[in-house]
C-alpha cells in the first residue's frame, strides 16, 4: 500500500506538490490581486461620484449667475445651461459633455460680464464668478483624482497576472475623464 | 578638585562668549547712537568682560610669578638653615631638607614650562586661533592644568575663584546686554519687516501664534513647546505668520530668564526651526501632510498612524518619488496641489537641497499651509551671535541679516504662490 509520504518522495509526487504550491500562490496572489482591483475599483467609483458633486456644484453655481444676469443676455444662450442635464451614475462621456457645455456657460456668462459693466461690478456677480471659479477648481481636481485612480487601476488590469484576477473579477478598464481642450492652459477666471 | 578645574576652560569660554556678544554689541550701540538704548548699557561697569578677562589673565601670570619667587624664597632659606647648636642634623631634617631641594628643582622646571607656555600661546596659539575664546582657553587650561600638576591646590582655589568672580561680572554684564540687545533687536526687525511687508506687518519677541501648533500634528506631540520671534504680516495678498519654535521632551537647561532658540544645541529629544503658516485661498475640508521622502522617512509611520489618515498618489511620478503625501480626503490634495503648484513644490525643493537640513515638511489645515523647516540657523538671532571679539556689527549688517531670514518667508510665498495665485485673495 502506498502511503502518502511514499507518493511525495516519488518523483512524479514532488512534482505533483511542486504543482500544486505554484497553484496555490498563484491563486493567493490571483485573490490578493483581485482585493486591491476591487479596493481600486472602489476609490474610482468614490472618485466619479466627486465629479459628479463638482459638476452638480458647477451647475448650481452657473444657474445662480444666469439667474442674477438673466436680464443682460439674450434667451439663446440660457438655453445652454437648460440643455445640460445631471444625473446620477451617468457615464463618463455623458459627464465629459455636460462639463463642455458647463465652460461654454461660464465663457458666455463672462462675455456678458465683459459687456455690462454694470452687472460685471455688482457685488453679487463677483461674488458668483469666484464661485464659479471655485466650482472649476474643484472639477478639475475630481478629474484629477478621478483619472489618477484610473490610471492606476488601468495599468494594473493589463499587468499579468493582475490582468487574470481582473478577468475572474470582470474588472474592466475605465474611461478616463478627458480634459476639454480650454482646460489644459491654466484657467484664468480672475477679474 | 579635578573636575572644577577640568570644567573651567568651559566655563570660562562661556564666559568670553558672553562678553564677546556684549562688547561686540556696545560697540554696535555705540557706532548707531542708540541714546534711549545706551542708557543701560554695561560700558557704565567698571570693566567690559573682556577688559576683565584679559585683567584676570594679566594678574593670573603676575600672581604666578610672584608666587613662584615667594615658594622659592623660602624653600632656599629653609634648605640653607644650619642644624641648631649642639643637635647634629637629624636624620629627619636631612629628609626635609632633600624634599625641600627636590621641590625647588621642580618649582625651577615649573617656572620654565609656564613661561614657556606664557609665550607659546602668545606667540602662537592665539594669532593662529583669534584673540577669541579659544586663544584665551588654551593660555587657561594650560596655566591651570600645571598649576593643578603642580600640587599648588590653594593657588590654584585663588585663581579659581578670581576666575569664577570674573565669570559673574561678565555673566551680570552679559544679562544687562542682552536686555539692551531686546529692544535694539525689536526695532530692527520691527524696521525691516514693516519695509518688506508693509505697515499690516508686525513682529512680538516673545509671541505665539494664535493656535495650537499640536492640533495641527505638523510634528509629532513634545511634551513641551517653547516659541519666540512671532512675525505676521500679509506678502503678495497672503496673510502670513512665523515663529521661531522648539520642541522638546522632558526638561531641559534653560539659560538666564530668557528662552532663546539658539540655546538648544541637541536635536535628538527635540525640534528646533522654523515654523511659517500662510493662509492661503484654498480651504480644505480635511488635513493634509506633504513630506521630503529623504529627509523625513521616519516620519511617515507617525503620518501612517494618525486616524484616517491615508497615502495619496498625485499623477506627477516625479513628484510621488520624492513626497509622501498622506490625507484625510484625496479630493482636498488634488484641489490644492495643482500641476502649477506641483512644479513649484518641486523647484522650491531643489532650491533647498544642499543646504543643510532643509527638507519640506507642509501641513495643509482648513485655509493655511503650516510649512516647518528644521535646524537652519537661529533666526533673528545675528545680533547675539558676534562671538568672536574683534567683529563688529553694522547696523547695515544687522539689518542685511534680518533680511535675510525674513527671505525664507518671501520665498516660500513667491515660489508657491506666485503673483497670479496671490493676487486672487
């Protein structure tokens, strides 16, 4: 009768132990691997939802300024702020559209503050225009945040053998949150 | 015995250290006519502690001399002294008079080395070393130590404690000094920082900030705080505030009343800098710590271990390989560091390196960046530091060298912030 100690000092049961140790790592670092993709997967997620915050933020933000210049501007260009609908979840491109059309308000509102000065002096519309500012700000950092953490997550999905725990996790690649092209200057909306 | 004789040269360079601050200053108020400064000043003592000094050192060498012809005087009569009538010399006497021979043969030697070491440092110890504290140490230590070789316990009390007299002069005279120094120093910094930053600007020798630097975990909790040197004032738009700190566990030594920051030569049990908060136009919600990976490695377990508190990776792998950053909330580190200021971190690092402990130490907390900077020289101390007898301060230098500790302040400010960031508060 062969015992289990015969069998793993035979040579086809040291390489059947020899096996299955490298399974067996391989398998702890397939989990491990697959916590810190989840764990990455998380803080995207967190990351989204805070650009969802900054531009349901910006959004308010330019209401309010459109509001306090509504009698200065003509009703086509309100129609752009009208035009972005936010809601929650929404994919990244849809984000990415909302976030263009947001700048193209905030260029017009101050193209409007350009024309009256009157309005472009009251204390309420400057006091908006940091805001506005402010939001922007905080945009641009959600995306970096955001982006970063995608990078991160990214680079690690198409590393093997992190790409394998991805693949038995359904962890897929992410989107990057796309810079408009007016952003990658440095924004100067002081007054 | 041994050991106040082995302490003396120290002490004694504490001494001329003192004096040496306070004759370099007289003259400092003298040169400037500083009238409602020269009201107290020590010039009034009969002697400055360097007159005193050098005083002690001259009746030391005189003392010496005479003494040695006084030992020698009497060893030779005693020597000579014929047996008294009718009592043949004992075999005691003849032991007394061989010792006595033997200590006139030693006195001989002595008088030759101590005159011998009277002239070397003369000739070469001191032109070589200054007429400072350590030309004047070397003449010191070497009379003492002989005397103390010599055996002449009593003579060597005398001069201890004519020494130890000088000592307490020069160290009342150094007090009164440096109670002159305040006031002097008061308004020259007060002077330069209203020229640098305008009339808002002000400077309290002995103030603190308003808030607790420990709530801010910028360092590590001491068990006790000392601070002096508070300067506000607003540069480029941004409210600013420096002090001057020190941290420190258990006790420690304090010299005179006064609590100044270059009293603290160990580093080991404490923290001795800089500490400089801006108030900067971007508030954050949490805290956030940037920290030099090379100079502060071991701060990052301290940084780890405070409550939720996690590492934060920006996108510059340049910058990640050289801080550590570690926040409350990510969102607030991307919010403020921007590439802008990612790049100016950077550059403001690679000014810095070279220069001994310098490493970037930042504290981001609610609307002020808390910047701490380690072991640089004692700020706003150059007026005290004149250690070497024959230097002379200038008012002009004096002023330069407050200048150029206020540029630690300037420079942080323009090189995080420039002009467009500034001008946005």
């Amino acid at each position: 009768m062969l015992t289990v100690l015969d069998f793993l000092t035979s040579p086809m049961g040291a390489a059947s132990a020899a096996a299955a140790a490298l399974l067996f790592i391989f398998l702890a670092y397939c989990i491990a691997a697959g916590n810190t993709l989840a764990r990455l997967m998380v803080k995207v997620q967190e990351a989204a939802s805070g650009i969802d915050v900054a531009l349901s933020k910006r959004y308010g933000v330019l209401k309010k300024v459109f509001e306090a210049s509504k009698g200065y501007m003509a009703h086509e260009k309100y129609i752009v702020l009208e035009s972005i609908k936010l809601r929650g979840g929404m994919p990244m491109e849809e984000k990415n559209r909302a976030a263009a059309r947001m700048d193209t308000a905030a260029v017009e509102i101050s193209a409007v503050g350009e024309a009256y000065p009157q309005l472009a002096s009251s204390e309420i519309f400057i006091q908006l225009q940091k805001s506005i500012s402010d939001t922007e700000e905080h945009l641009q950092a959600a995306r970096r945040l955001y982006n970063a953490n995608v990078s991160v997550l990214n680079q690690k999905i198409v590393s093997f053998p992190a790409s394998v725990a991805a693949a038995m996790r359904g962890v897929k690649k992410q989107q990057m949150f796309v810079a408009q092209e007016a952003h990658r200057a440095d924004i100067d909306m002081t007054l | 015995m041994f050991l106040l004789l082995a302490a003396q040269p120290i002490l004694l360079f504490g001494c001329l250290m003192a004096g040496a601050k306070n004759a370099a200053f007289q003259r400092f108020l003298a040169e400037h006519e500083m009238a409602a400064l020269t009201e107290m000043d020590v010039g009034k003592a009969p002697l400055t502690p360097r007159q005193l000094s050098m005083t002690a050192m001259i009746v030391l060498i005189i003392g010496m001399a005479a003494f040695f012809r006084y030992w020698r005087s009497i060893n030779r009569k005693i020597a000579q002294a014929a047996a008294p009538e009718g009592h043949p010399p004992s075999e005691y006497e003849n032991a007394r008079k061989k010792k006595f021979f033997a200590i006139e043969r030693t006195t001989k030697t002595l008088h030759t080395v101590l005159l011998i070491l009277s002239v070397i440092p003369a000739i070469v110890v001191i032109p070589v070393l200054g007429f400072g504290e350590p030309g004047v140490n070397a003449l010191i230590a070497a009379y003492m130590v002989t005397f103390w070789a010599a055996g002449a316990f009593m003579f060597t009390i005398a001069v201890w404690l004519l020494i130890a007299l000088g000592q307490l002069v020069s160290l009342v005279c150094a007090s009164l000094s440096l109670r002159n120094a305040r006031p002097a120093k008061a308004q020259i910094i007060t002077g330069e920082i209203k020229r640098v930053f305008g009339e808002n600007s002000g400077y309290e020798p002995n103030g603190h900030f308003y808030e607790d630097p420990f709530e801010t975990d910028v360092l590590k909790r001491y068990d006790h705080l000392a601070a002096n040197d508070h300067l506000f004032g607003v540069y480029r738009g941004l409210a600013f505030e420096q002090m001057d700190v020190l941290f420190y566990d258990g006790g420690l030594p304090k010299t005179g009343q006064a609590f100044l920051t270059s009293d603290l030569a160990h580093k080991q049990n404490g923290f001795k800098g800089r500490w400089i908060i801006v108030h900067q136009p971007k508030a954050v919600a949490g805290r956030f710590y940037i920290v030099s990976k090379d100079a502060y490695a071991d701060e990052r377990k301290r940084f780890k271990n405070l409550p939720g508190l996690s590492e934060v990776f920006l996108e510059d792998t340049e910058y990640n390989n050289r801080f550590v950053v570690y926040a409350q909330t990510p969102h607030d580190v991307f919010y403020v560091m921007t590439p802008q200021l990612i790049g100016r971190l950077k550059k403001f690092a690679d000014r810095g390196a070279g220069k001994p402990d310098f490493s970037i130490r930042l504290g981001f907390y609610e609307n002020r960046i808390h910047f701490v900077v380690s072991g640089l020289t004692d700020a706003f101390e150059h007026l005290f530091g004149a250690f070497d007898l024959d230097a002379s301060i200038s008012e002009e230098s004096a002023r330069a060298s407050v200048r150029r500790d206020l540029n630690l302040i300037t420079d942080f400010i323009d090189s995080l912030f420039g002009p467009k960031e500034a001008s946005k508060c």
